[in-house]
C-alpha cells in the first residue's frame, strides 16, 4: 500500500551505510517494510528499488523467495506451528487439528476479523521442546491444547503486550556510530588492513 | 507440565531446553544465568579474554593455535575451521560470514548461543577475523529468531560503545566492524554459497563449486570464510586456554565437545553439551545424565543422527560412539549434532513422508533432480500413506531418489540381514546437498522396514477399497 515513511526510511538508509554494497541491505529493508505495513507492499518495493538503485522486480525476485515475506495482510497475529519430524512425533499434528478447530480456518487461512493466520512451518529449532509454535516469531513451547486455548483467549483480549503486531522482528536495532566505525567501505577500495601488516612476520612482510 | 507427559522439570531456567549434564561447559559455561546476554555478565565470567590473550599474539599464530586445536566445524560437513582458514588466497578485502541460519530438522543449539551467549559469540567472530586479517564479517542470523537478532543487536552496540568491537579495539590500532543480518526463512540459505547469494540480496540458490568456492570467490566475489555459530563460540574458551587444553576433552581425531540436541521420544529431550567421541548414543540415550531413557519404556524403533538430512541408525547402532569419524563410516553423519529418537509406536512411513515433505517445500529449484524428484518423492508417499499406494511404488521411490543422488545410498549396517554399511557422504546430481538429503529417510526406511511400507500398499493393492471401486483406478491412473 504505502511507500516508507519518512521515520523508516531514515532506517532503511542506515542500513544501507552497514553493507560494503548497497543490494545486501535489500533483506533487512523489505523486513522493514514488513513492519511498517504487516506486509510487503508494492509501493514499499518501489521505494527500496529507489533507495538501493535497482529495479522493482530485482526486489521483488528477491522477496518471493523467502516465506517469511507476504505480498498482501494476514492477520494481526501469525501463529506458526512446527509439524516437523520432532513435533510430530509429540502431538504437532493433534496440535495443528485442535487449532483449526479453535480458529475456524484451515492451515494457512486467516481469521474473519483478521486477527490470526494459520500456518503448518518447518523446524523452528525448539525441537527438545515439543510440540511448540512461534506467534509473530515468539515461541511457545511444550503446548498443550488447553495452552493452545488460553493463548489465543489471551490475545483476543488483549492481554499478551509481551507479542508486537506481525511484522516487528527484534526490537532492538544495531547502531554503529561514526566514531567508532572501523571503515565500511565497497570491496572496489578495500584493501589489507594496515594492522594485519604491520603484524605478519619481518620475511613476509618486506 | 507438557503435551507428552514425561518430561522431568530440571532444566535450566533462563535457557529452555538446555539440560545442564554437569559435564565440561566450553560454549555453555553462562547458560545458568538469567543475564548471560549482557556485556556485565559475560565481562564478570572472563568474557572477551580470550580475545585480549588472541591481540597479544600475532594472527599467524593464532589461525596456528586453530589448527592445532582440530577444531572441527559443528555445522554439518564437519570440516576442520583450521583447514578451512588456509584455503584463502592473499587478496583483500576478505569476509567472514558466520552461519546462524540453523534450520536442519532437529537442529537446536546456535539459537541457544546466540540468544544466551552473544557476546562470546561475537567475540568469537573478532578473533576470527583478527586471525585472518579481516576488516568485516556478517552475522547472518535465522530469519525467524527475533529473540537471538534482538540480543545480538543490544550485543554489538554494548560491544561497540565499550570499544570491543569497530575502531581501535581494545586500546589497539585494530579495527574490525561486525554486522547484523538477518535473513526470512529459507533452509537452503544454510548451504554457504546460498548464504552469500542471500546476503548479496538475491534469491538464496547455491553456487555452483567450482568455481565459486567462497575461501576463493565468495561474498562479493572476494574470499569469503563461512563458520558456524557453534564452530566460533568455541574460539574464546581456545583463546584462553591452548590448543593442548582444549584436546584434553574429547576424542583424539574429534577434540572439544559438541551442543546435541536430543528430541522425539526420550524421557528427557534436551540440548546437552557432550565431549566428543566419549559417550555412545546408548549412554546418550539411557544414561542418567543425559535423556534417561525412552519415553515411556518403550523400544527404539530407529534414530537421526545428525538432522534430517542424516540417514538413520537403528539398535545395531546403539554403541558407536559421538564423534563424526565414527558415525560417517558406519553410513550416516553426525551433522548439526540433531538427534531425534522413535520408539515402537512411530509410523515409519508417515515419519519418512514428514520429512521429505521438507525437502520438497525447500529445493530452491535451481536443479532438476532436486525439484522435481522431491515433490514426486513427497506425492508417492503421500499416496502410500493415504492407503493409495501401488505395488511398484516401492521400486519406483527407490528410482527416483537414484536419479537425484546415483549409486548406493549411504546406508546403516544391518545384522539380522548381513547387509553392509555404506559410508557418507551420498553421490549427487545437483549442486547442493539438498535434494541427496531427501533420499537418506527413504533408503532408511525402506531398508529396515519394508514390510511397513508393502502392508499399506498391501492394504490399498485391492481395487475394491479404493473409492469408487474398479474405475476410479484408471481416473488416478490418468491423473498420476
């Protein structure tokens, strides 16, 4: 729908300034762009493209490839559940059921009122901890249907502050301040370090 | 209390499912505190010493020290950091991308170091870089692990501030910058060459070796290392104590120890650090300090591993001990050190169809065999499972995993039938690993269990239980 915001696009052009070429921020921008509108919007694309100096579809090509990123909005809260060999074997796939019961839509469907989809995903790496689910990428771990029951009940009602809407990945971003910077630069003039030269051997060195 | 049943409760707290086995603690030593991730704690438990003892030395010796040490890569291949390190040609600038991109079935351990342990992760990654003269390396960090981005993130700008990390480190002329990236959900971004295609900002398909080995021609087409997350937290403990110290743990060819996350049916699943080539997965298994046995006294009916992409083991290979030049001769590979457990109740096929249905929703689509020879092999199951198998179905699995990975599978031994192993690694028509892996829960399956496979055939053979009786045959024919 939207371009990014003035706010977002001051992110997004510091990412650009941690990258030795401007292309590699491409993924932490279209995340951006993700929280921004709980999706990838298409004007979003055309901003990026703007912003890193590349096509919209180069964007795009790159976006529709990974499965976190969603071309149009799903519900306010994803709730992802691992039906992987390890779940699998300890109820992932009872879970799976009793959640489309609980919701009302099948795996991959989103709620009337848009506030969950459901989405059957691959290992989430809490295998010893089974059967378990990431809602907006927050785990919940060794679920019991009635577990299953409350977090939803929970999030209806507003009670879980603990889940930013979908989209928002860490809370924290990564700064690095001009002062302490060691020298991002492209690879074109990038060369040996004067420190690691000035350390190797005398004969190698002469 | 859990959906199983039998979990015990004695985990530590701040870190789920890491099981504290009161073992030697290399890359685990801060996991018992609720504040292992800030810069106080890792500073007030010897955080960044290692990298004060590495700045000391010069970067030679240290990739020497890496050498020596045999430190072996914990991501999958099991290749040694030190060798790995040497195949860079001198040319600068040069990269180092560390892998957090765990997502091998099974796998759990790097979002532990990284969520609990940032700091020595990081202070791995400059040691690394100080070693190999690098002015910049990449964390690339799984796109679904919010917790473990947003630790490293507060890591890196505590580390910056208090100057251990960017310009003039430590007081010294040394100046390496250190980036978080994320990425947004692709297994196959776990292969190193689609690691750097994914940083570059492109779809994340392998490279194909040659020539673009990354030492050589990786992140922008400059030399590239690409290390595990587990494979540097090590770094720190080695700093301190030497090479020598650290060979005192584990096994002479497999030195150190590994984080082994147990899943499935165990009494006690969890992440456990074990010393390598020390303990047999029977102790690993049964023993007290470790999972405790099967989940509800049950038989084991067969094992992973090493991650999905592991062919299995079964009880004739309950004593071979945990060390990669041990499991790969036997017929399978230790992996990312992802153990997943079935007891008598498991279905085999369901289980093999879960699995390769991974495979097939993660080729990437670059090769043939791998594109399509996954989702065939995911729909032929699929058909067994639902009690649609054909009686040449079995035959027919077993070709198509040959058209994606030739000749014999790796394969465990088989006592009751005087069958061989065949060792690892598979041969492979792709470029990556991916598609080969998709055979290994197929060739196991099949191998060990084909009565299990032939009685659902058996059951759906006869025309009269399919739906519609004799005609619909030759509809799924046409359709198939």
């Amino acid at each position: 729908m939207s371009r990014l915001s003035p706010a977002n696009e001051a992110i997004a052009k510091e990412l650009l300034s941690h990258y030795p070429r401007a292309k590699s921020a491409l993924i932490p921008m279209l995340h951006l762009a993700q929280e921004q509108d709980g999706y990838v919007a298409n004007d979003a694309m055309e901003h990026i493209a703007e912003l890193i100096g590349v096509t919209p579809a180069e964007v795009m090509g790159t976006c529709t490839f990974y499965e976190m990123f969603v071309l149009h909005p799903v519900g306010k809260y994803k709730i992802d559940i691992c039906t992987n060999l390890s779940c699998q074997l300890l109820g992932a796939e009872e879970l799976l059921h009793h959640a489309e019961e609980k919701l009302g839509i099948r795996a991959g469907g989103t709620t009337d009122d848009g506030l969950f989809t459901l989405e059957d995903v691959e290992c989430i790496a809490a295998c010893t901890e089974a059967p378990c689910l990431q809602v907006n990428y927050r785990y919940e771990l060794r679920l019991e249907h009635s577990d299953f029951d409350k977090m939803v009940d929970d999030l209806r009602s507003g009670k879980r502050k603990d889940i930013p809407d979908h989209g928002t990945l860490a809370k924290v971003r990564q700064h690095i301040t001009a002062d302490r910077e060691a020298g991002i630069t492209p690879p074109e003039t990038t060369g040996t370090p004067a420190w690691f030269t000035s350390r190797l051997p005398a004969e190698e060195n002469a | 209390m859990s959906a199983n049943g039998s979990h015990t409760n004695d985990y530590v707290e701040y870190a789920p499912g890491y099981v504290d086995n009161e073992g030697p603690k290399i890359v685990t030593s801060r996991f018992g505190y609720e504040d292992s991730h800030t810069l106080e704690r890792s500073l007030s438990t010897g955080g960044y010493d290692g990298l004060k003892a590495a700045l000391k030395k010069n970067p030679a010796e240290i990739a020497q020290e890496v050498k020596d040490a045999v430190l072996l890569g914990r991501g999958g291949a099991g290749f040694p950091a030190g060798i790995k390190w040497g195949f860079m040609p001198p040319v600068w600038p040069r990269y180092l991308v560390v892998n957090g991109d765990e997502s091998e079935p099974g796998t759990y351990k790097d979002r532990l170091l990284m969520e609990r342990d940032p700091h020595q992760l990081i202070e791995g990654c400059l040691i690394a870089c100080y070693a190999l003269g690098l002015n910049q390396c990449f964390l690339y960090v799984r796109g679904e692990m919010a917790q473990a981005q947003e630790n490293i993130a507060q890591a890196l700008n505590d580390a910056y501030a208090a100057g251990y990390c960017g310009k003039n480190i430590l007081g010294t002329d040394v100046g390496i910058d250190v980036v978080l990236h994320w990425g947004a959900g692709a297994y196959i971004v776990g292969e190193e060459t689609a690691l750097i295609e994914s940083l570059e900002g492109n779809r994340g398909m392998p490279r194909l070796k040659p020539p673009f080995f990354p030492a050589a021609k990786g992140v922008y087409m400059k030399p590239t290392i690409v290390n595990n997350v587990e494979t540097l937290a090590n770094l720190p403990w080695l700093m301190v104590n030497g090479a020598d110290e650290y060979k005192k743990y584990g096994s002479e060819k497999s030195p150190g120890t590994r984080m082994l996350a147990i899943s499935g049916h165990v009494k006690r699943p969890g992440v456990y650090e074990v010393e390598q080539g020390v303990v047999s997965f029977r102790d690993l298994f049964y023993g007290e300090n470790y999972a405790q046995g099967i989940k509800d006294d049950n038989e084991l009916k067969a094992f992973v591993p090493g991650g999905g992409s592991a062919p299995w083991f079964f009880g004739d290979q309950l004593d071979i001990k945990i060390e990669a030049s041990e499991v790969g001769p036997a017929g399978s590979m230790l992996g990312s050190g992802a153990i997943m457990v079935m007891d008598e109740t498991t279905d085999i096929v369901k289980a093999a169809l879960r699995l390769v249905r991974f495979y097939a929703r993660e080729s990437c689509g670059k090769c043939t065999p791998c594109r399509e020879g996954t989702s065939w092999e995911e729909k032929v199951l699929q058909r067994i499972n639902d009690g649609l198998g054909r009686p040449e179905d079995i035959d027919l699995l077993i070709d198509i995993g040959k058209n994606i990975s030739p000749g014999t599978y790796p394969v465990a031994s088989f006592g009751d039938e005087e069958l061989d192993a065949v060792p690892f690694p598979p041969k492979q028509t792709t470029i990556c690993p991916l598609g080969p892996s998709s055979v290994a829960p197929i060739t196991s399956a099949i191998r060990r269990f084909r009565g299990e496979f032939e009685a659902k055939i058996g059951a759906s053979a006869l025309p009269e239980s399919r739906p519609g009786g004799e005609t619909s045959i030759d509809a799924l024919e046409v359709d198939a």
